[in-house]
C-alpha cells in the first residue's frame, strides 16, 4: 500500500500545463498499482468551492483533475467545518 499527498509536485513530462501533469501522473500511478498489485491513496487537495448546492462535495470538485475523476476506481471526498468531518463517497467501481 502506497499513500502520496500533493500529487501537483510530481513533474513527470516537463510540461507548463498542471492539467495535463496530473493525468500524466494519475495513469502512470494506475500502471504501477496494477503491475504491482498495490493500493494507492492519493490526497488531492480542493481548489475551489464545492460547484454543488449545499456546499456537498462532488467528483467534479478537482481543480485541473479531471483525470482524477476518470482514472480513479474510488474517491473518497472530506468536508471539514469547524469539530465536524462529513465522508462523502462521490465514486466507485
């Protein structure tokens, strides 16, 4: 099991576009999970607000990380607010 935080660090092609390094990043990570049979947690981190009503979180949520919502098998998404931590599971195959 593997788990990795900011994924916008990894520069695996040299490109000026972050959209197009983190799907780069994001189908090279599935690769290694599949070729070594291993879990990965990726931590993503939110850009923007929530584009859902009520603030509730959704897979469309990833600034720039479409791939995140295409490549991932699950997304696990936290929405703090002050003592309170709401798990919304927004996708799973």
């Amino acid at each position: 099991m593997f788990a990795i935080d900011h994924l916008h660090y990894f520069k695996l092609s040299g490109g000026t576009r972050g959209d197009l390094e983190i799907t780069d990043a994001m189908h090279k990570i599935n690769e290694i999970a599949r070729k070594y049979q291993v879990a990965v947690f990726l931590v993503a981190h939110y850009v923007k607000e929530s584009s859902t009503a009520k603030g509730v979180p959704h897979v469309n949520d990833f600034a720039g990380g479409a791939a995140i919502k295409q490549v991932a098998n699950y997304v696990i998404q936290l929405l703090r607010d002050d003592d309170i931590t709401e798990f919304f599971f927004t996708k799973g195959r």
